[in-house]
C-alpha cells in the first residue's frame, strides 16, 4: 500500500511539470499580454513592466524561473493584475473559502444523496422511491447558473432570511445559498448512484442469505448492504471534487464570495499569467491528492482490492 | 454528474463474453429495452426534440436574427408568446423570434452534444484497443499518459484554449471532445486485454491479419454495446459542459446560440416578468437530458441484466 | 510677478470655506450612517499610482485627497489646496497648502505630492497612469517615463512645507482639471517604504482622506471608517462606507431591492419599468464617455472602408435611435459627435446626421453605397468586433441587421477585452466597437483621440484637425475649433458615433448627497449623509 502511495505521488511530479509547461506556453500563445491597455504604455515603461515580471527573458527561461521559484521559495511570483498582492496572498485569500463552501457542499452532497438513495432503493417502486428518483433527476440538469439567481430571489429578495451573498468565516449565514447551489446536483447525482447500487446489492445472494437467517432488516441494510454499496459512491468522489471546484466559478461570480474559481477565470481572461498558474498548479495538485484519496479509501473498503 | 465506470466495466465484460458464446446479446437487450418504459420515453422525447431541431425551422414565422421592431423596447409587454405575431415561444430582449433561437440553439447544443460524444468514444476505444492490443511497453507508456492526463482539470484548460485560439464551434467540439476519452480507454483496454487470447483473435493473428485490422475488425466490433451506452450517456455531459462554457460567454458567436446561451440569458432576465426566456430553452434543455439519462441508463440494463 | 486666477469658480473658491453637502432643515439623519456601494469587480489596487479603473478611482477619493476637489456640479473646488497663483505666462502654479494631517497624525506637506508625482512617472514604478502627469504637461514627465531624464527632474517643487510649485511645458487649459484625479494624490513616502507593495493593506495604508481603510477582501467588499484626522472631519456625517462587489449587474439589482445595497446601475432596458415603479430611485444623468464603431482605415484595413461614402454611408444607416431607445431604454443620447454633448462649453456643429430624419438618412446612404459601386448585388462583407458584454452584443447584433439591407454583410466577432484592445492597437479589424471616457470636462479629452499621433487605433489621419487640436492648446477660445474638429469627423467619418453615455442608477432614497450634476460622475462620500427612514 505504501509503496503504492509512493509511486502514485511520484507520478504526480511530472504530471504538474506538465500542466505547467502546457498551461504556460498556451497561456504565453495567446494574444495580448497583461499590460495590454487601453492607453497604450509608452515603451520605457512597458520594458520596465515587463523587466519586473521578468517577461523579458525568452520563454523557456521564463518556465525554468517560474517552477525554480516555487521549487525554492515556494513563491508563485507576483500578480500581474493586483499589482498590490503577490500570488501567494491572492491564493491564502481565495483557498480557503472556496474550501469551505467546497468541503460543506461535499459533505451535504455526500451525506444529503446516500441518505436519498438507500430510501429510493429499501422502497423500491414505492412512491418515496419515485420522490427521491424525481428530486435527483430534476436537481441534476438544472444548471446552477439558474439554481443562484433563483435561491438570490427567494431568500434574499422575497423572504429576506440570508445575505444575498459575500463571505464571512463567521458567519455561517452567508455560506447556506453557496453550499445549496453547488451541492444540489452532486446530491442527485450521488442518491442516483446509491440507489443504483444498493439495490444490486440487496438483490444479491448473500443478502438473501442474511435475510433467511432472519436476521432484522436494519441490520441486514447497515452490516451487509451498506459497506459494498458504497463502492462505486466512492470512485465517483474524485470527479466530484473536481467539477466542485470547477463549480464554484459560478458560486463566486453570483455570491461574491471571493474563491479562487472566479480568481481563475479573471486571470484567464486579464492574462495573469502568475494567477493562472498559481491556480491551475494548486487544483492539478489537489486533484491528485483526492484521486489518490479515494483510491486509498476503496481499497480500505474492499479488501479484495490489491495494489 | 458522470458516468458510473463500474458498471460500464460490467457491461464491457458481458459483451466480451457473449461474443465467445456465440449468440449475440443485441436480439434479446432489444425485447429489455422495448419493455423499459423510462427507456421508452427518454426514447420518444429525444426523438421528438431531433424532429424540433431539424423541422422547428419550417414552422418559425421569423428567422432566428430578424429584430422585430414593433416588439423591441417593449418585450416584458409585448414580446410574450403569442400565435398571433408569429412568436410562438415570445422574443428575447432584442425582439428575436425565442422560438426560432430556441430551434437553432437546439441545433447546436445537440450537435456539441454529439460530436463531442462521438470524438470522445472514437478517440477512446482506438487509444484502449490499440494500448490493450500492442501491449508490453508501449501499453504501460500510453497508460501511464492516461494516468497523467487524468490529474489534469479540465476545465480550466477548455477555459484556456477558448481564451486563446478565441470562440469557434470547432474549438467546441474539439476541447470538449478531448475531455472525456479517458475514462473510455481504460475500459477498452482492460477488456481488449482479456479478448486478445481468445481463439478468434488468434486464429486471425495466424492467417496473418495485420494488427490494425485485428483491432477495427474484430475487437472494436466487440465493444459496441459499451461504446453506444457510453456514447448516450456522455451527450448529456457535454451538453451540460457547453452550458457552462456559454454561461462564461465563451460560447458560439452571435447570431448562432446554443441552451447554455439561452438559458444564461433567461436566467438573468427571470426577475424582469420575461420568464419565458429562461421557460422554454431551460424545458427543452431539461427534457432532452433526461431523455438522454433514461435512454443510456435502459440501454445498459438492458444490454447488462443483472437479473440473468 | 503672478496675479489672481479669477473664473467664478475659484473665486467662489477663495472666499468660501470648502464645500460639503449638509442635511437641510428638517431632515432627520439616520442613526446608522453608512453608505453600501455597488463595485461590479475587485478593486484590482488602491495605491494612487497603480490604480487605473473608475471604481478604484471611486474609493481612493474617500482615502485620499488632491489639490483639488470637485463639486456637485463638477466645477472644481479646494481640496488640499487653499488657494492658487497662476503665472503670467500660465506655464507656473504655485498652491498653497492647508493644515491638514496624514490618517497616522503626521502632517500632509508639499513634499509629499512631490513624492507622489515624481513616483507616477518613475519607470521604476512602472505605473501604468504614468501618461496621466504627461497629459498635464508637467516640465520634464515625458522624458522621465522615457527614462531619459532622473525623477527629480520633474517639473514639481516643494518651496516649503505648505507651499508647491509646479511648472508646466506649455500653457494647459485644463491643467486645474486634472487636479482631482486620483493620480495626482500625495502618498505617505515614510509607509511606502517601510511596508513596499503591502502598504495598501488594511492596517498598513495611511491616507489624507475623510475615511480610513479598516477592511478589505479581494473581491468581496471593502471597508471604509470616518477618519477623525481629516482637516474637515466635523463636517463628515457619514461613518461607514462599503463598497460591496457583486459580479452580475442583475444580482445586484436584486440585491439592492433587497436593501443591501444603496446604489447599484440599472440592467439595459430595465429604466423605463424601474422609473415607473420606483421613480424617486431610479435616475439618468449625462455621464462623459461616447461609444462608438472605430473604422480602420489603416493599409490593414479592408478596402471598402477606405472610401468616405462608404463609411458615412455606415453612419446614415444606423438607427441611432432605436439603439438607444429600444435597446438601451436608459436616457442615453443618440450621437452624432465623438465629444460628448453634456461636456463644458461644447457646441455641436450642424451636420446632415443631425438633421436629416432616419428615413432620408437611409435612402442616403443607399445612394452613397451605390455611387460608391456597392449594393445587394456587390455586397461587402465586414467584421465587427466587440468585446464581451451583454450590451455590446446587443447593440451589435442590431446594427448587423440595420446594414444588411444595404448589402453590408456584418460577421459578429465577440472578443475578450485583452483580446479586442490588442487587436485594435495592431490594426487588426475591420469595425471595432470603442468608447472613450473623459478624463477631465473638457472637449479636447475626447478629440485628442483621433490626432495623427492620438491613440486613434483606425489611423484615420487629417492635417487640418492635427493643427487644429495643436492650436487649441494655446488658444484663448477653443470653442470655434472644436466645433470645426467635429466637423472634420462628420465629414470624414474616421468612425460611427453611436451614443453618448448616461448613468442610469438606481439610488436608495434615504442616501443624499450623491451629485447628480457631475458628468464625470465623481462623487465624495464625505459629502454623503443617511436619513432616517
């Protein structure tokens, strides 16, 4: 398992150089720079400028400099954009709540769609199951483009019960429309999967042995069904991780709540290149890391699993 | 949203073996799926919503650009769907035909759906055989590589590429495409693998068939039922990924529009009293995904009974 | 030898104490002074010689101040500034500076704007405002962003503590103007240096305004206190100002309803519905900035816009008033000069765009297409470009179909900002959208831009409006030249004047103080105040 663990992290290293020369060259491709402007800068001043940023050297120094600086100092270089802040601090600003909408949303999600599922699936064909299969299905493909506005107009507008958005980490009012918003899809998208899957496994032989042995249903469902079901919920947590950062672009640009999702996109479009990096660097990484979680945590629940 | 691999790697493993029976599995998953009614309706609705995108256009009074002026300026009150001044589905804030926009949108979103579905299935199955089939080293290397480009988010680079080579369906296509291969090679590859041994293959291998024809001819034949489940289920995905891309607005140019262009537009205008901008694209989005989900989840149960 | 500079606004300078809004009689403040604004994006830097957005400029004016202020009307009024000479020769001003302290206690002296000006245009700081102090002919600002000459060179001098001296190149009438832009504000020397980039935290940013920073989260809100150090502190009301940032122009509309925010910009086409039913909020007044559709008629540029009739043609046949009408529905002004008609002592020529009615417009322009051998049967075929906003796509998409039937087939190019400016600044375009927004009130700002050497990104080029806006920066009267200037534009159609700009808001009853006079739309929240509602 642990030489497992090694080798995985170990491939994670060039799969970051990777990204980084990919996403830096591509980045360096495009037209316009981050001192294009309106106003066109006089030339001494745009040398300057670009001298600061060292976007004076030729390109594969420019690589070499970068991954040197985080390799060393673990300094993601200054913004481009935010002349006041380096990346560094943009980051410490932005990660962190991102996380936190991110992980309660996942929790919800996770806890909210096997709840629903292993419902849908021990009533199977009953009305609750047809409930369940309803609400998932129609939480799924209703984009959460349309789900913000909407919660904006209901709690905020109509009822008056939340902030219509902002961020405080004391504050947990301002959390609950980001946490429904991102979560609700992955919800219906886990109580699918559940359903799916608890009901193979209630239909299974060894299930129908443990009943026949007249053992209680509760326990047939929590000591014998549960534990496999879970399974294919668990691969499907990596994805999930991933589209929720993804996701919380969305989050940030109608909650204002100052993520690094809209961070990411801002600097894609301003041509920050040291934001972008920075941001596309830390998500490659963290989804490496929950990969390899999860892939640890499916092995732990299914013994037969070797590596 | 994604596609549960484990039962994809189930039915990928029936469909391998029934070829070796000797009975093909398509005669009896038929009568299963005939006999499925969610199946059925998703059936019905993707058919109805394909009969709206190729005919709509015959039955819009308007083209999809005109601006109607008498309507213009004053939609929250006289833009509302109406037969009588043709607007059967209203007018979006400019005075354009919604019912017009919302055929051609579907057009396009159903066409990204597709294309970047069938480039991700194509592109998939060839990488997973080819890797399964040629084996040894360059099967650890091409696997490896999948590996690697599996840690990368996505998103952020279909991001990346748009900003740079700028907004072009093409651009579509191809970035969202070349997502979700990945996935469709592994399941290839394992089951190629477990295919390769078997008589047929090497006795085809014996009369000197080359590799490339062994690949197309008898092992990609094999993997069909995966392939068709995996390619339904992967057009809602894309689908829902353009909406995303066109809710950043890095979508298709005007006047061409797409549901995630739509309906990121309606969303915006909900509080206006001009709900049918969001209404009638969000309905076709919502119906054609479900159909999608009903018809790709009924195909595979069908093609995969766990009750056998 | 100076004497007196004395147009009725300084002399209504000299003799008033400074100007600050104060509640009536029998208006009753409420008790929770503060003032919640609508930012669309992050404040991207709050260092005066950094900053180069509106909203930035909106915030710095509540920590900072200048030599100058404005009023509600926009006429300018002493800010750090008491008073003023100017020389005979108008090339030297000579301020005098009032008592006035630093938010940390220290007083604000004349080495300090020395420190500040001569900061903007040192390379090393690469500010990318430098060309701000060169619009303001200071002795010696281009040569030091050139680098061809040090800093100290700079055309500012601190005679003593209270008591600045500045010295321009040429005689600039609208020197005092530009007094009040953030560029121009003193930083802290001592803070800079000790803190370097971070000096604009919260915490580290010491400033002379009538409010201090005490929060600021990247692209979540910022938060402004009363500064009881301010020289005019007792005649602030208002104690907490915050600029809030929503992403989404129609989020933050319903989050104003919703009573978060105080002032928020009114969705295109939503003003006419929004002043029906909230007539006492909802409000459209001129704003300076001119949209328009850039031709290029650069050797890069397509042929058929080299020819005259065509681009009027272009012109004549956009029905300006259904743009800004039906379109916009804000109070907006359809227009047919680049200056902007609200801008002080402008005077629109007479042109045939002015007078002639759309109908006749159009059959013009078929006409001048014909003449000039186009038509549905030689169609032109011609791209667009506009960067990505709801609203100029919506203002595109109609002009495509207002020149298709000339027989003009417009392809819609929808591109991001960095995109679309260098694209226009390499000539790479055929029509590109644009607007210009004035840096102070006064016509030249927007007529500079399509001097040969202006940044004029069509290359339109014309030696008689080249002299022309050279002559205008000495001339007594300027009117009759400007006039002239914008009748080479309607002559020569270098671009499709579309619209002249309005600030359509919706601003919460109980807030006062907000000018709605000022076509540069500068506001103070020291001058702002809450009733009770």
């Amino acid at each position: 398992m642990f030489a497992y663990i090694m080798r995985r992290l170990a491939v994670a290293v060039p799969t970051l150089l990777l990204l980084i020369v990919f996403s830096f060259i591509l980045m360096h491709l495009a037209p316009g720079g981050p001192f294009t402007q309106e106003r066109e800068l006089p030339p001494q001043v745009l040398a300057n400028l670009n001298a600061k940023y060292g976007l004076d050297d030729p390109l594969w120094k420019q690589i070499i400099n970068y991954i040197w600086g985080i390799v060393a100092h673990f300094d993601f270089g200054p913004s481009f954009v935010y002349p006041d802040r380096s990346v560094n601090e943009l980051i410490a600003a932005g990660f962190p709540v991102t996380l936190t909408y991110g992980s309660l949303a996942f929790v919800a999600a996770v806890a909210m769609g096997v709840g629903l599922g292993v419902v849908a699936a021990i009533w199977h064909n009953s009305f609750l199951d047809y409930l369940a299969v309803g609400i998932s299905i129609g939480a799924q493909v209703l984009p959460n483009f349309v789900m913000a506005p909407i919660l904006v107009l209901i709690f905020t507008l109509w009822y008056g019960l939340l902030p219509g958005g902002g961020w405080s980490f004391n504050d947990p009012s301002f959390w609950i429309m980001p946490v429904i918003a991102l979560g609700t899809s992955y919800m219906a998208s886990i109580a699918r999967i559940t359903r799916s899957a608890m009901l193979e496994v209630l239909g299974s032989n060894h299930i129908r042995t443990a009943r026949a042995k007249g053992m209680p249903e509760h326990r047939v469902i929590l000591r014998h069904a549960l534990k496999p079901a879970m399974l294919p919920v668990i691969s499907y947590l990596g994805p999930v991780f991933v589209s929720m950062i993804t996701g919380s672009v969305v989050i940030d640009i109608y909650f204002s709540t100052g993520g690094i999702g809209k961070a990411f996109v801002d600097s894609a479009l301003n041509r920050d290149y040291a934001v972008m990096m920075g941001v596309t660097i830390l998500v490659g990484a963290l989804t490496i890391l929950f990969n390899l979680i999860v892939d640890v945590l499916y092995a732990w629940i299914d013994p037969k699993i070797r590596y | 949203m994604v596609i549960q691999q484990d039962k994809m790697q189930s039915l990928a493993a029936r469909m391998a073996q029934d070829e070796v029976k000797g009975r093909s599995p398509w005669a009896d998953a038929r009568k299963r799926f005939f006999r499925n009614k969610a199946a059925m309706t998703g059936l019905i609705i993707l058919i109805a919503v394909a009969l709206f995108a190729l005919l709509g256009g015959y039955f819009a009074q308007w083209s999809n650009e005109d601006l109607d002026f008498a309507v213009m300026g004053q939609v929250a009150t006289m833009g509302a769907p109406s037969l009588e001044n043709g607007h059967y589905f209203g007018t979006d804030d400019l005075g354009r035909d919604l019912f017009a926009r919302t055929v051609q949108g579907t057009q396009i979103s159903l066409m990204v759906g597709i294309v970047g579905a069938a480039i991700a299935v194509i592109v998939g199955t060839l990488y997973g055989a080819t890797a399964g089939y040629v084996g040894g080293r360059t099967d650890q290397i091409m696997m490896r590589a999948v590996d690697i480009l599996m840690s990368i988010p996505y998103m952020f680079v279909l991001i990346l590429l748009l900003v740079m080579f700028g907004r072009s369906i093409a651009m579509l296509f191809l970035g969202i495409g070349l997502i979700s291969w990945l996935d469709m090679s592994r399941i290839v590859r394992g089951q190629t693998l477990s295919l390769k041994n078997r008589e047929f293959i090497e006795a085809a291998r014996a009369t000197g068939v080359p590799s490339w024809k062994i690949i197309l001819r008898h092992i990609v034949p094999n993997l069909l039922g995966v392939v068709a489940v995996y390619a339904t289920l992967l057009v809602p995905l894309m689908i829902l990924t353009e909406s995303f891309i066109s809710f950043l607005g890095l979508g298709v140019q005007e006047p061409l529009t797409s549901w995630g262009a739509l309906i990121s537009e309606g969303a915006g205008t909900m509080n206006y009293g001009t709900l049918w901008q969001l209404a009638f694209p969000l309905f076709f989005f919502v119906i054609t995904l479900f159909g999608f989900f009903f018809v790709g989840d009924g195909l595979r149960d069908a093609l995969d009974p766990k009750d056998r | 030898m100076t004497k007196l500079f004395a147009t009725t606004a300084l002399l209504a300078a000299m003799t008033l104490p400074a100007y600050a809004v104060q509640p009536a009689e029998g208006e009753t403040l409420a008790e929770n002074q503060t003032y919640n604004f609508w930012l669309l994006d992050a404040i991207k830097s709050l260092d005066p010689a950094k900053n180069t957005d509106v909203e930035g400029s909106d915030v710095l004016r509540s920590l900072f101040e200048g030599l100058m202020n404005e009023d509600a009307a926009g006429a300018m009024i002493p800010g750090i500034a008491s008073s003023f000479e100017e020389s005979d020769d108008k090339l030297t001003y000579t301020f005098h500076l009032r008592d006035a302290k630093w938010s940390n206690g220290d007083p604000v002296t004349a080495a300090d704007f020395v420190y500040a000006w001569q900061r903007v245009v040192n390379p090393d700081t690469a500010s990318e405002y430098a060309w701000f102090i060169e619009l303001m002919n200071v002795v010696n600002a281009t040569e030091i962003v050139k680098g061809e000459a040090a800093p100290e060179d700079l055309g500012v001098k601190a005679i003593d503590d209270k008591t600045l001296e500045v010295t321009l190149t040429t005689p600039t009438p609208y020197f005092i103007k530009t007094l009040s832009h953030a560029t121009t504000y003193p930083v802290p020397q001592k803070v800079i240096e000790e803190h370097g980039d971070a000096w604009t935290q919260p915490g580290n940013l010491v400033g002379n305004g009538a409010f201090v920073l005490t929060g600021h989260n990247l692209g979540v809100d910022i938060t402004m206190e009363k500064n009881p150090q301010y020289w005019d502190a007792e005649n602030v009301v208002m104690q907490t100002v915050k600029g809030i940032t929503v992403n989404d122009n129609n989020v933050a509309l319903t989050r104003y309803q919703a009573g978060e925010l105080d002032r928020v910009d009114i969705p295109a086409g939503q003003y006419p519905r929004l002043s029906q039913e909230a007539p006492d909020e909802a409000i459209s007044i001129p704003y300076a900035c001119s949209y328009a559709y850039v031709y290029n008629v650069s050797d890069k540029g397509p042929e058929a816009l080299k020819d005259v009739r065509v681009r009027e043609a272009l012109s004549l046949a956009l029905n300006r008033e259904i743009l800004v009408n039906n379109v916009l529905q804000g109070g907006q002004r359809p227009s047919t000069t680049w200056t902007h008609w609200a801008i002080e002592g402008f005077e629109q020529p007479e042109t045939e765009l002015a007078t002639l009615s759309q109908e006749e417009k159009t059959t013009r322009a078929k006409e001048l297409l014909t003449e000039a051998g186009y038509g549905p049967d030689n169609p032109i075929s011609l791209t667009l470009q506009y960067n990505t906003d709801e609203n100029h796509k919506k203002l595109a998409i109609a002009a495509q179909q207002f020149w298709k039937p000339l027989g003009v087939n417009i392809t819609l190019n929808n591109v991001e900002w960095k995109v679309h400016t260098d694209r226009m600044q390499n000539q790479d375009f055929d029509i590109a959208r644009y607007a210009w927004c004035a840096d102070y009130n006064e016509a030249s700002t927007f007529l500079d831009w399509f001097r040969t050497d202006g940044y004029n990104s069509g290359k339109w080029s014309n030696a008689e409006y080249d002299q022309l806006m050279a002559d205008s920066k000495t001339a007594e009267d300027t009117g009759p030249l400007y006039k002239r200037a914008e009748e080479i534009l309607a002559e020569e159609v270098p671009a499709v004047f579309v619209y002249h700009y309005s600030t359509v808001d919706m601003i919460s009853p109980e807030i006062k103080g907000l000018p709605t006079e000022n076509v540069l739309n500068t506001w103070y929240a020291k001058d702002l105040y809450r009733l009770a509602d």
